[in-house]
C-alpha cells in the first residue's frame, strides 16, 4: 500500500500538461459532443491523467497540410492557419515547434510548386553566360541575382562554366550582367590606381551595376564601396566579399584583403593566375625593397638559360621536365611577366622554395645525369682550367655577343677581349680577303 501511495503521489505531481490542453481544444471543437459525454469520476480522471504521458499523440506522421493541399491556393491556406496556430500555442512549447516544422514543410511544398524542376533545359545562353543545369542537391548555395538561398532539393539553379555565376532559373531572365570571362579574354588588365573613387554623383547615386538608387546613408539603399574599381554598389551587387587588391600589393606590397563588388570579385579570381604585370616598368623600386623578388629574377633567369638544353635533350623531352613549371608557363618564356598569385606566393615564401627545388632538379639533370647535355658545356677559354662550365653556374659571365661562357674573375680581367669573338672576327675577315681558286682563274 506504502508503494501504491508513493505511485499516485508521483503520477499527480507529473501530469502531462498537453492533454489537458488536448481535451480543452477538443471541447472547443465539439461542444455538443462534450455535452453529451457523462462525466467522469474524479479518480478515473486523475488515473488517465497520470497514465497517458503523451504517447496517445501521433508524432511519426506527415503533417496534415502536406496531404490535404494540393494546389497553390491550398497550401497559402494552410500556411495562414499554421501561422496562426503557432501565434496561439504556448511559447518554447513542443506543439509550437512542431507547428513551426510543419510551417516549413508547406512553404517548401510552395516553392516546388512554385518552382517545378521539370522540362527545364540543361544549357541556357543569357549574355554571354554559359549556364549548365545543376544536378547537386545537398549543397545550399546563394543566388547571385536575388541574393535568396537556392534550396538545390526542391528548386532548378543554373552555375555559368566562365564566372560560376548562380541564380535561381526563375532569375535567369533578370541577369544583367555579362559574363566575366569575355571581359577577360577581350581585356586582360588591371586597375592599377589605388581605389580610384570618383564619387556618387558620377554615377548618378545609382548602383554602378544594376543602376538601383542608392545612398551612403538613410533612404534608399546603403551604398557600398568597391576597393578595386572605387565605384559603389547595391547590396545585391556588393556582398562585403574580401579579395588581393592589385594596385595596393604593387605600389605598397599590400596584401591585405579589402571589401569589393561581386563583379570585381570574379574578374579578380578570374585574372589571378594570369600573367600581366610588367613589375620592372609599373614600379622598379619594388626589387630593391623586396629581397625574395631579387631572388626570384636570378632562379627565372637560370632556367630560361636551361631551356635551350632540355629543348635539344631527347631524355629530357620524354620526361617532359619542364612541365615541372606547368602552372607558371610564362618562368620558361620570360623573366619579366608577373601574375597576382605569383605575388602572393612570394609574400608567403612558397614561391622561393618551390622554385629553387625546380631549379635544382634542372641543374642537375644537365650537369650530372644527362651525358649529352653535359658534354655542351664550355671550358673557360681564358685560363682554361677548372671543371665545365655552364652559362647558369653563379661563378660564371656569359659573353654578350657570343655567349661563350667563363669563369667569372677571368671575364672581368681580360673584359676588354674575348677569344671567341676574336676568333669570329678573324675567320669572318679571311673568308672576305682570301678568294676561292675558281674565283683567281
């Protein structure tokens, strides 16, 4: 009895509290049927109180909304009685987050029908975009157009394979702007003033993109500013996003990202890799601030004296060494091109560590395991002791007019001749002076 006691003591001090919220909305919704009900016992109430802890609730089916609407208006219907219901449930309560599950539910269920998937093309052409038809559900991703999220479960989103510009396909009529990639495959140039900002009453205190009124403040739309082009922008075409600004890493050597405009944040990304940047002729005085350029001239400058043996080595060729330098083609073409990532490699000291490994394994391909390309060595013409010399070897000068190659001291003594050239000469003048027999007969 002592525990029969203890039992129901517990069992109303634990009452479920959302069963009496249950017969209360149902006696709201049948009074005639409440009416006609017996009551019940006071025990017997307690007892079914205390036994039923909610599991008499169905918590494992759909939501009603979801089966009962079908069309559009259906579900606008039932997205308006559930607003309300949750307005009217207690707060923090579990009927209202179940009510605000089955809220989400049904306005998925209106995009889809807003939205359908079906007979949507694969490939879509809208100023000089290439959208591709995307098949990835599980991703979420941003409309670039309408700044909403694209829900990749239920709703058709488009990417361009040239500037991976996203919209909804219900946006891909609103696109306004072309693709970023014919700018620069038609315009490979930077702006290199530092944020040249020419103020808002040039662009008519418009967006400089989608041409929406804007302001720096107060009505109608915050006007955002774009670091590398100095325009400003709306907050559908400027995302606060942070890039490298060129003309600051060249004039500066600053690398510290700054906000700009969606556009300039695709043309940026776009033209990283590239290389466009004369640094010599933009700012010469950078080299002598900038030790690792230093550096990195004089690696550059061996292995394009390196080129012409592995161009000629039949070993080298089928090994394909120089594609050890794949990702910088232009270190095997010149000594002067410069592309932003490149920069950016040399500030983070990646460049310098990676180059000198390529150049080492260069070296020693010609100098050590390649008998061919070691037997186009010169021998110093000037002393003519020591070991083969090569044009790319720190202790050596290369003749200008020749390119004869000598040991670095003997050059600058005997500066005033070289052998070889002498030799030239003397061979080009006897070929002048002294005729051939057929010609004395």
């Amino acid at each position: 009895m002592e525990y029969d006691e203890k039992l129901t003591r517990f069992r109303q001090a634990h009452l479920n509290p959302f069963n009496k919220q249950h017969e209360q909305r149902a006696g709201e919704g049948a009074p005639e049927a409440a009416s006609e009900a017996a009551p019940l016992e006071p025990e017997r109430c307690h007892m079914e109180h205390g036994t039923d802890l909610g599991l008499a609730e169905d918590h494992f089916s759909r939501p009603v909304g979801l089966l009962l609407a079908s069309d559009v208006q259906q579900l606008r219907q039932a997205i308006e009685e559930c607003k309300q219901a949750i307005l009217e449930l207690p707060e923090q309560s579990e009927k209202q987050k179940d009510a605000v599950v089955r809220l989400i539910h049904l306005r998925l269920k209106l995009q889809e029908l807003k939205d359908p998937s079906e007979d949507e093309p694969h490939v879509r052409m809208v100023l000089e975009h290439r959208f591709y038809k995307e098949k990835s559900k599980s991703v979420k991703q941003t409309c670039d157009r309408c700044s909403a999220v694209i829900w990749g479960l239920i709703q058709t989103w488009y990417t361009c394979t040239g500037c991976y510009y996203r919209c909804h396909s219900k946006c891909l009529g609103l696109v306004s702007k072309p693709c970023v990639r014919s700018k620069v495959s038609h315009q490979a140039e930077y702006e290199l003033n530092i944020c040249p900002e020419t103020g808002l009453d040039s662009q008519d205190y418009r967006c400089a993109e989608c041409r929406v009124p804007i302001s720096l403040r107060g009505v109608p739309s915050e006007a955002r500013q774009c670091d590398y082009t100095g325009r400003y922008f709306c907050s559908h075409c400027h995302w606060n996003d942070l890039a490298v600004i060129p003309a600051r890493v060249i004039h500066n050597w600053d690398f510290e990202p700054r906000k700009v405009s969606r556009g300039s944040l695709r043309y940026l990304a776009l033209m990283m890799p590239r290389p466009v940047l004369r640094l010599r002729e933009v700012n010469p005085l950078l080299f002598s601030h900038v030790e690792e350029l230093v550096e990195i001239r004089k690696l550059r400058q061996d292995i394009l004296l390196m080129k012409p043996y592995f161009i000629t080595c039949k070993e080298a060729m089928e090994t394909r060494l120089l594609l050890q330098l794949q990702d910088r083609q232009h270190f095997v073409e010149n000594d002067e091109m410069y592309s932003v990532q490149d920069l950016v490699d040399v500030h983070g000291g990646r460049l310098s560590c990676s180059l000198a490994e390529i150049h080492t394994l260069f070296a020693k391909h010609i100098k050590l395991d390649c008998e061919r390309c070691q037997a186009k060595g010169f021998v110093c013409e000037l002393c003519r002791e020591g070991d083969v010399l090569f044009p790319f070897d720190s202790h050596t000068s290369v003749c200008t007019d020749c390119s004869a190659v000598f040991h670095r001291d003997c050059y600058y003594d005997h500066s005033t001749t070289c052998p070889k050239c002498a030799r030239l000469t003397l061979r080009k003048q006897s070929l002048f002076q002294d005729p051939g027999p057929d010609v004395e007969a």
